[in-house]
C-alpha cells in the first residue's frame, strides 16, 4: 500500500509541474472543497494528503468515520486532481463540494389569509386563524383524520427539517422543536436568527403583509421588510416556514432543525450530507428537503440510502422551474419528489412536473405559515409544498411507528389522481392513513 501512495504522489508532482507551466488545460481551482470517501478512514486519507498536497478539514458522515471533507492542492486544475485522488488506494469515491441554492418562486398576491390573525387553539398552543384554516388545509382532506381525534391524526417521531434554521423563539413552534444544529457555523443550535445581527435590525413587530423576497410575502412592519429585502437576507425564514407547513399538519410531532443554507438561500453539498447522517444518527424518522439541483452526487445517493436503511423517509421539493426535468435528491428512487398543485386542483405554473422525479403533488401556492419573531408569512413554491408530504408521514407514523420510505411512499401514491405530470396525484392525508392503517392492521 505504501508503495502504491509514493508512486501515485510521484506522478501527481509530474502533473503539478506541467500545470505549473501551463501544459494542464481548465483553470487552477487550487484549495476548492472536495467530498471524498476513505475506505481507510482518517489515518488513511491523512497519508494520501501528506503525498498529494492536499488538507483534512473534517469528517461528513458522524460515526461512521469514512466520508470527508478536504480542500485540494492549490495550482492544479481539479479535475486532475479527482482524477489522481481516484486512484489512491482506499479511496471510494471523490466529488466537488456543490454549492447549493434553496428552491424559489414569484411572489404572487396575497392570500386574504393572511390577514387574518384572530387567536384561536390549535393543538396546545395559540396561532393564527389564517394559519390553522387556511384553504391548504381541506384540499388536502386533512380535518377528516383530525375529526377522528386519535394520537395517529396528530402525528408523531422527529422531522429533520434541512434548510436555513428555524426560529427557536416562535410561540407556535417551540413546543415542538429539538435544538439541531447550524452546520454553517457548527454550533448549536440550528437557529436562522444567528444570521441576522440584531443590534441594526428593525424589530420586527407589525401585521402589515410586505414583499421581503423572491418566494415570501413576509407579515412584518416596513421597516423589517427594508431590512429582509437585501440579497443576503433572500431565504431568511425559510426553514420556519417550512417548520410551520409540517407542524400544521402533525402538530404533535418534533421537529429538528438541521441548519444547511445560509439567510441568502446558498448551501454546501458537504452540509447537507453531515445533516443527513446528523439526523439519521439521532433519531429523526423524516427527512424534508426543501431545496433541489440538476447534478447527481453519488454521496447524496449513499447518504440518503444510510438513512433510508435506517428507516428514515426522505421527502424533497421537485424544483420550480416550470419543467420536466430531474433533479436531486428528489430524483433519487429513495426519495418521495413533491410538486405544487393550485388551490383548484392544477398544476402549478412554476412547478416541475413528470415522474420521475414527482412521486406526488401537494399545495404550494400562498401557504400561510410560520415566519421568524413570532409572525407569518405566505409562500408560492415546491419548498412549501414538500412538507405537507413531510408531515403526513408523521401522521402514519403515528398509527404504526415501522414505517419505512417504501411503505410510506405506497400509502402517499393513494392520492387524487389528476395528470400524469404530478405522478399518482394530489395528496389526500385521509386517503393515505386509511391505506396505512389497512396494509399495519393498526386502525
């Protein structure tokens, strides 16, 4: 093996040198992110840096100890450096660290909804009537199981939620929320707040509806809005939106923040992937993945069949780009895709459709939902539509705990059939439990 390491180092230095004199076609991208799989682990991957020029700046994949993150040799090209990390021996497998973008839409009128903010109970604590009543809410026949008033129609288990933290403060959610993580900064806990520097932002305090943002329309007062219209706050609140869409659904079950994107929308590969086997190896039984890209990563594939293993489900955002086309990990066989349906039953405009990569459709047009310091926001997007999926599986695994990504996957395919272009349809929550509670014999 030691022989092995000093030839591929050797030749690695000949490439080092004809790209130093201009001979290696592409650009330099020295010091770029690499994910990359060690079968040797980090004693292993450490050796081949020492030979190759490389750095070990972390481990991805928690108690495992074989995915890593490293940082290439500066003044070579990185593609030949894949290529030469490739042929050490114990390496896996080697990628790019992707920065990621979170799924956008347009802004479009306001819901009447979400001026409504008349108190009313829901499930221990006190929301929103445009919230808890919104029309997402019956489209998706979700008072006929709450009708029933068992622990099944109020879910149950952790939703992993990987997005841009959530608010830890809101008065709707904190009942329910696990501390998580910020693995933008690695610390705990997986709060969006931390990106915002309090001591020069507006409190915000109003119930005025204003645009803040590409795929929000933010209640909050004038002043807070000026301050969330910037480019770097363009996805703050996202991930307490999308928190707010799964507890509205399973208001009963826990959810963990799993903060993977920044307030301007942008995230690491390297990130998503340490908040995969974060949760996984933690106890979360759901995934939501709001967020959706054009490239296939081999160790998104492997981090999302660990977990699936595990009997995580994983539910994703199929993108809102107004195509059909795949994208990940919602295209990923392992993983329920979900599109946006209208408030009549349709398509959305901006929705990508076909199967693969939807597995069904759920709401995602002015959903009312959660928005950090204690307000709401409506959202337009597959971002919002994917946790109504997200929650629903809580939901089943209230009435039976062993549920898995394929049986859960079985139980949402009872939907309303409308196109082709949403996969088996819209999503019905009644019609999912009863075929649950049919197939567990637990109802």
């Amino acid at each position: 093996m030691k022989h092995t390491r000093l030839i591929s180092a050797l030749l690695f230095a000949v490439l080092l040198s004809s790209a130093a004199a201009g001979q290696i076609l592409g650009p330099p991208t020295g010091g770029a992110p690499v994910i990359v799989r060690d079968s040797l682990g980090i004693a292993g991957l450490r050796t081949t840096c020492l030979l190759l020029g490389c750095k070990v700046n972390g481990q991805i994949d928690g108690s495992l100890g074989s995915v890593f993150l490293i940082s290439s040799p500066s003044g070579i090209p990185l593609e030949v450096f894949l290529q030469t990390l490739l042929g050490q021996t114990g390496i896996v497998d080697a990628e790019p660290d992707l920065l990621l973008h979170l799924t956008q839409s347009q802004t479009w009128p306001t819901p009447s909804g979400l001026y409504d903010t008349t108190p009313v109970s829901y499930y221990g604590t006190t929301v929103w009537e445009g919230y808890a009543n919104q029309p997402a809410v019956n489209i998706i026949n979700l008072p006929a199981l709450q009708s029933q008033q068992n622990p099944s129609s109020t879910g149950s288990g952790v939703v992993g939620v990987i997005d841009t933290g959530v608010d830890p403060g809101h008065p709707a959610l904190q009942g329910v929320l696990l501390q998580g993580y910020d693995f933008t900064r690695n610390q705990t806990p997986g709060s969006e707040l931390a990106d915002v520097d309090q001591s020069t932002m507006a409190v915000v305090n109003g119930a005025a509806p204003a645009q803040v943002n590409q795929s929000t329309m933010a209640v909050v007062n004038q002043q807070g809005s000026s301050t969330f219209s910037q480019s770097q706050y363009a996805d703050f609140g996202h991930g307490t939106m999308v928190a707010g869409v799964i507890h509205l659904v399973a208001p009963s079950a826990t959810i963990m923040p799993l903060k993977s994107f920044g307030a301007d929308g942008t995230g690491s590969l390297s990130n998503v992937l340490r908040a995969i086997y974060y949760a996984t190896q933690r106890g979360a039984g759901i995934l939501n993945m709001s967020f959706s890209f054009s490239s296939y990563s081999q160790e998104l594939a492997s981090a999302v069949n660990y977990a699936t293993r595990k009997g995580v489900v994983c539910i994703a955002s199929v993108g809102n780009d107004g195509q059909q086309v795949m994208v990940y990990p919602a295209g990923l066989s392992n993983v329920i895709g979900v599109a946006s349906t209208s408030n009549d039953d349709t398509l959305s405009s901006f929705s990508n459709y076909g199967q693969p990569p939807v597995w069904v459709g759920a709401p995602g047009e002015g959903i009312i939902t959660t928005y950090p310091y204690g307000t709401y926001a409506a959202g337009w997007g597959t971002s919002f539509s994917a946790p109504f999926v997200s929650g629903t599986v809580a939901l089943l695994r209230g009435i039976n705990v062993n549920i898995n990504q394929s049986s859960a996957a079985r139980a949402i395919s009872h939907a309303v059939y409308i196109s082709p272009a949403l996969g088996n349809g819209r999503l019905d929550v009644f019609q999912a439990a009863t075929a649950w509670c049919q197939v567990s014999e637990q109802c």
